[in-house]
C-alpha cells in the first residue's frame, strides 16, 4: 500500500512552512521573560535586604538556672525482682475428682499439707 508521500499516491506532497517572520520576536520573547524573572528575583532580594537591615535580631535574655532536686546516696540492700515471659507447672501433678456429690462440710488437713 503506498503512503502519501510516495509518486505513485494521489495526496499532494506535504513540506514544511518556511520559517515565518516572526521567529525571531518569538525568541526575544525568551529573553525579555527571562530578564523579567531576573528583575523580578533582584527586586525581591533588595526589598528583603531593605527591611532586615535596620532590624537587629532579639536578644536572648538571661534567665536563672533552673532548679534541680538533689538526694543523698545511702548504700543498702534492695530486692530484685525477675520477670520473665514463660508459664511454670509442678514436677508432680495430680488430677483430683470427686467421688462423692455434694458440699463439704469440714476441711481436716491444712492447703498444701502432704
């Protein structure tokens, strides 16, 4: 299939515009806008430099040190305590169940007896 561009198509040939008389301004407006942000940037740093010079930064004002509360060391024992993350359980165990339904009435032998 032939493109458009080919001698055998019936599309005229496509060529590119010759430059138009306005190619230079279009490059002078380049530079004014570019002359302009710089205007612009100076004005900006002059205005700034202006208004700080007469300022002079705060002075830092002196305070009286802070108070502080002071203890004694005394030497002596303290416990320590140990916690670690973990479940203990008994060398020995016994299952305990009932034979008998019903409440009790009296406990004979003390918790943790043998």
């Amino acid at each position: 299939m032939p493109d458009g561009n080919s001698p055998g198509s019936n599309r005229p040939e496509m060529r590119p515009a010759p430059p138009a008389a306005g190619a230079a301004s279009a490059k002078s407006g380049w530079i004014g806008w570019t002359v302009l942000a710089i205007l612009v940037l100076a004005a900006g740093a002059g205005g700034t430099w202006w208004w700080f010079k007469d300022h002079a930064p705060p002075q830092a004002q002196t305070q009286s040190p802070l108070s502080v509360p002071v203890m004694t060391v005394v030497q002596r024992t303290v416990p320590i305590y140990r916690t670690y993350p973990a479940a203990t359980e008994a060398v020995q165990t016994v299952a305990i169940q009932a034979r008998a339904t019903g409440y009790l009435l009296k406990q004979d032998a003390p918790d943790g007896s043998d």
